[in-house]
C-alpha cells in the first residue's frame, strides 16, 4: 500500500510531470518509489503511513549510512530506465537542490503523499505529526524540499520556514523551495 500511495499521489505533482512526461509516467515511476521504499527507506528510514493508506510520510534520519554499492547498482538501473536520456538533466537538477539543503544534521522529509480523495482533510498532518513531535522532544530540526507552491501554506503551518528558492532551473525543471523547521 505504500508504493500505490505515493505513486498515485505523485502522478500529478509538479517533479514528476516534468521528469516523466508522457501517459506511461505512472508504469515507470512505480518501479522506481517500489525500490526506493524496499532498499532505502524501510531498511533505514522511518516510513509512515495512516491506516488505509490514505497518506504516507518518509523521513531520512541524520547518521543513517547511505546505501552500500549494491543498492546504488539497482537503483541505477531502475533510474536509466525510467529515465532514459532525462537522466542527465535529472542529475544536473538534483545537484543544484542538494546544495540548498542544510549542512547540519537534519531529518529530511523525503517524500510525503495523499491520496486524492483524502487531501484537505487533515491526513497529511497526521502522518507527519509523529516525526515533528518526536524531533521537537529530542531538539532535532527537519528539513524538505516541494516543487509545488500550493505546498508552502501546509508545510508553513507545521512550522517550516523557506530558507531557499530555486527559480528557472535549467531543462525546465519546477521551481523548487527548500524549507526548514526548528524543534
């Protein structure tokens, strides 16, 4: 349930549209969130997910090691199929997104996703709300980053502030906000 989540959720946001255009951008991502979730984010994340799977949040938690050299291979070859000759673009883009992201630690909001059908009614608040108490408790900051606008009301209301802005990105890429919250 978590892969179909944030698939269908992610279908129609602003990344995605650009990295994967075209009808079969749903068979091709589905691939790519399924390998993230299964070697990255249940081995060392924290993956949270409402009952019914109305809406799921993956954090990344500071001092996690990354990936070993085998994991990185899959997920490789999963991103040049999906991807194909966007890839280049693709990292061009993500290198410029990474530099915004803090240098301390942080716990960083990887992906949230609701379903449509649930959206505006508070889900995405209650899968979030576990991680941002906990990191208040332990005085841990938190940070993302949304290529949507109409994101930065919600995220601004959980107490994350814009600390960074990236505008005209090149090959088209959305805008992008990085956005921080202290404990």
């Amino acid at each position: 349930m978590l892969v179909e989540t944030l698939v269908a959720s992610h279908a129609d946001y602003a990344w995605e549209e650009w990295l994967l255009p075209g009808p079969d951008r749903v068979a091709r991502l589905e691939p790519l969130v399924r390998l993230d979730i299964e070697l990255v984010a249940l081995p060392a994340g924290e993956v949270w997910m409402l009952d019914g799977g109305a809406s799921v949040a993956v954090w990344q938690q500071p001092g996690v090691a990354a990936p070993g050299p085998g994991v990185l291979r899959r997920l490789d070859r999963a991103a040049n199929v999906a991807f194909g000759a966007r890839l280049g673009a693709l990292q061009e883009v993500e290198d410029l997104v990474h530099a915004m992201r803090p240098p301390e630690p942080h716990w960083y909001l990887g992906t949230i996703g609701t379903l449509a059908g649930h959206r505006r009614q508070g889900c995405g608040t209650a899968v979030l709300s576990p991680v941002l108490d906990h990191l208040d408790h332990i005085g841990a900051t938190a940070y993302l980053e949304t290529s949507a606008a109409e994101n930065l009301a919600f995220y601004e209301r959980l107490g994350f502030v814009v600390v960074a802005a990236l505008e005209g990105l090149p090959h088209g890429a959305p805008d992008t906000w990085g956005m921080q919250r202290p404990p």
